[in-house]
C-alpha cells in the first residue's frame, strides 16, 4: 500500500510573516507530505497570534484529511482573505496529528526556516 500522507516533525525553527508582521514561530511544526505535492508546514495554534486571523466562511474537503476551515489574516495594511487553512477535525487516522495546527498559503504571506 502506498503511504499517501507522511507528517513528521518539520527541523528546525519556523516563522510565518504578513505585510511585515510575524505571526507565527514554532520549532514544534509539522511537516505534511501528500504524494507529489510540495511538503507544507504546519504551525501548531499556540504558536500563531490567533488574535489576528478570522476564521472565514470557506471550506473544502479532502478526501485523505477531512474539512479544511480557512483564515484571514488582519494585516496592518488590510486583510487577506482565507491565507491560512485548518483540518479541526481529521477524518483519518494517518491525518490525526494535524488536529490543531494551521497551514499558510505560501503566495499570501512568507513561510520560511529561520
């Protein structure tokens, strides 16, 4: 059977950043592998300044993961709609441990290494 999703921890630490301001810094994120697609960090909620995204009315389903529930971020500069994602509930087992975290769309804010 070919493992479709792979979630380790990611090495090192990570920071999130939005029109300047960071809002998130974890070394406790995880890293998702899913078949051919780039990986993606995950940011563990007690790491990410929650008091800046909104959760928004958007969602989309996977069928390995579950529901994603989306973010905006409030910047000083504006808002940025559905920037950061959330599985709440993992629907799989081999999903579970996303429970929790928050994903960023590399093309609304930058994720990087420090």
């Amino acid at each position: 059977m070919v493992e479709i999703l792979k979630i380790r921890p990611a090495n090192g630490t990570w920071v999130v950043r939005a029109k300047g301001a960071v809002l998130a810094e974890s070394s406790n994120a995880l890293e998702l592998s899913e078949g051919g697609l780039s990986p993606v960090v995950y940011f563990p909620r007690g790491d990410v300044a929650m008091a800046f995204l909104e959760k928004t009315d958007s969602s989309t389903r996977c069928p390995h993961k579950g529901e994603a529930s989306y973010y905006a971020i409030h910047a000083k500069s504006g808002v940025i709609p559905d920037a950061a994602w959330s599985y709440e509930a993992p629907t799989t087992s081999a999903a579970a441990d996303l429970a929790g975290y928050l994903a960023f769309y590399g093309d609304k804010v930058t994720v990087e290494e420090l």
